[in-house]
C-alpha cells in the first residue's frame, strides 16, 4: 500500500537534454536593468560631485567678506589701532561688523593716546623738580666751605622741590585709586559746602574776595571725602584765579532727581577755546601763573573723576561779565 503512494512533484520535471527557449522580451528588461544601474550611478556621481563643487564655490564666495575681514584685522596692532577697515558697500552683518570693529578701534586707540599723554606729562612734571634738585645739589657740592644762609638756601629749595614731587605722587596714586573707593554715605551738600567755605576764609581774605553760599537742604550719596576734595579745588581755584575785590558764588538747587552746585567767580576766566581741555589732566591755562600757585594741572582733572565716579556730570562756561562759573550735577536722594 505504501509503494502505491508516490509524491507528485510540484514542477514538471525537465529532462537534461531539454533545450529552454528563453523569449526575447525578458532579455531586453535584464539588459535594460542593468543600463538603468549604471546610469544612476554615473547620475549619482555626477550630482555628488556637481553638488560638491557648487557649494565649495558658493561658500568660497560668501566666505570672501569674512576671510578678507579676518586678514585685515590680524594687520592691526597697538601701532596702527587708528587704521580703518575697508566697509564692504553691502548693507550686511558683514559690513556692521566692520563698522563696530572700527569704532571699537577707535575708542581703543584715544584711550592709548591720552594714556601716553599723561605718562609724557606726568613724567615732564616729575622731571621738572628733580632736575632743580639735582642742579642745587650739583651747585652746592662745587664749594667746600658754605654759610649758614647758603645751607638755609638749600634746605628751602629741598624742601619745596620735594613737597611738590610727594604732592604729584599723591594726586597720580589718588587718581588711580579713586575706582575703589565706596559711595554710601547720605551727604548733606549744603554742610559740606559751610565747611568748605570755613576751611577757605582765610585765603580768601587775604586775596579780598568775598564768599557767598546759598541755602538749600540737598542729599546725595556718595563719599563725603572725595565730595569734599573735589568741591574743595573747585572753591579754592575759583579764589586762587580770582581778581582783588572779586567775588565767589556757590549756588546749590534741588530738583526732583538732581541737585546743581553752580561754583562761579568774577576772575580772570578761561579763554573758551581752551574749555573744551581744562579737565584733561596736567592741563594748564597759564603754565607760569600755574605754577606760581603750586598747580600741576591735576585738579579740574581729579574733579571730573570724582564728580563722574559718583554718577553725575560737571560743565564748564563762563561767567556774565566775567569770571567762570562750574556746573556740578549729582543725584538727589531726597
Ligand atoms: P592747578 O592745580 O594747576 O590749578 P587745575 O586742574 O585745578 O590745576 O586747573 C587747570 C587750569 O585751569 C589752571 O591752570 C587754571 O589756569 C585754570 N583754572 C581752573 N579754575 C579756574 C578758575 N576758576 N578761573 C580761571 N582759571 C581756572
């Protein structure tokens, strides 16, 4: 029974000597197969390579302004901070870049020069003292044998040579310092004014010139030292450059958010085109009269430090008919 049942196989089988007539058709779709691999390999190809080159050049070019910025800033150095970038025409990031890049240069570029100038001036009014000392003490050493007069002579010169030279030092190191400084006490500005004043009478008597201070119950904050230096020089300078029988004025006013201490003379005044310099340091209207009156030209400078260090501002104009007046604007905490 089981030899009956044979299984029937599910393709006809094929005798070996059979030849297969493969028709045409399915000839010509494996050929065209192959063609279509081929070709999208040579397309793939192409496009890759196309695409690469496309936007190597795309890139090179939108990349230019960039390369171009980077070879210009690396020719600037501490030497030539004033030289100006090129600024592409475009209106484009690019082109507000450089623009910033330059203005940034060029503020660097002032702070380098006035830095210089006050080395070049701090070291001319160093030089200047220790160059008299140096001539008397060459003199003096000359002579063997001296009088008690030429000893005295020398001492003076000594002594007020090195006064100037400790007061320069002072101001310099003061200057530098004044960042660290804390501004927190409340200040009464019309005390501090009266004190002032008190401090100064005598001074003023003996160049006859009158005080006057003006009543106003004002607050600011701030430190009351530095606030009294700085309105100090302001009230001192103002009856230094004063004229016999002159007059100074201290007005304060409080408005809402400011108070105005307004320092005006009837003194020599300063020529308007040097009002724009009177705060650089060092600087000096009449270097001789200066330095008759022991100035360096440190203390309209160390004003404006103080004044700005404090959050406020200070002007200069002149007074009507003559003399200057000083405009100091501090916040009111009233
Ligand atoms: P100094 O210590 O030499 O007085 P300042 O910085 O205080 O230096 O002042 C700078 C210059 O400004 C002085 O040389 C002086 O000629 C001028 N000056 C300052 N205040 C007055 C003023 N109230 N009237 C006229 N000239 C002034």
């Amino acid at each position: 029974m089981a030899d009956m049942i044979k299984p029937v196989p599910l393709v006809p089988a094929i005798p070996n000597n059979t030849k297969i007539n493969i028709p045409m058709e399915s000839y010509h779709v494996e050929n065209a197969k192959k063609n279509f691999q081929v070709q999208s390999i040579i397309y793939m190809l192409s496009v890759i390579i196309g695409g690469g080159l496309l936007t190597y050049y795309i890139s090179g070019k939108s990349l230019k302004p960039i390369k171009n910025l980077s070879s210009q800033i690396k020719n600037i150095t501490t030497h030539n901070l004033s030289k100006k970038i090129d600024v592409p025409n475009a209106k484009d990031e690019i082109a507000e870049l450089t623009t910033s890049f330059n203005e940034m240069t060029d503020k660097l570029s002032n702070a380098f020069t006035s830095q210089k100038q006050f080395s070049a001036n701090a070291a001319h009014e160093l030089r200047t003292p220790l160059a008299v000392l140096q001539t008397k003490v060459d003199v003096f050493k000359k002579k063997k044998d001296h009088t008690t007069v030429e000893y005295d002579s020398l001492i003076d010169v000594l002594e007020t040579h090195t006064h100037r030279l400790s007061d320069i030092v002072k101001n310099l190191l003061d200057m530098t310092n004044m960042q660290e400084i804390e501004l927190n006490e409340s200040i009464n500005l019309y005390s501090l004014l009266e004190d002032i004043l008190y401090d100064l009478e005598d001074i003023a008597i003996k160049k006859h010139v009158t005080l006057d201070l003006s009543d106003d119950n004002a607050f600011v904050y701030g430190n009351y030292n530095l606030l009294h230096r700085a309105f100090y020089n302001l009230v001192e300078n103002s009856i230094k450059y004063n004229r016999k029988n002159g007059n100074v004025s201290v007005n304060i006013k409080s408005t809402k958010n400011d108070v105005t201490v307004v320092v005006c003379d009837t003194g020599i005044g300063i020529p308007s085109e040097m009002q724009s310099q009177i705060f650089n340091p060092f600087f000096k209207v009449d270097k001789s009269r200066s330095r008759e009156m022991g100035g360096v030209g440190l203390g309209l400078s160390i004003v404006k430090n103080i004044i700005e260090n404090h959050g406020g501002s200070i002007i200069v104009k002149d007074n009507k008919p003559r003399g200057t007046c000083f405009v100091v604007t501090l916040k009111n905490i009233k």
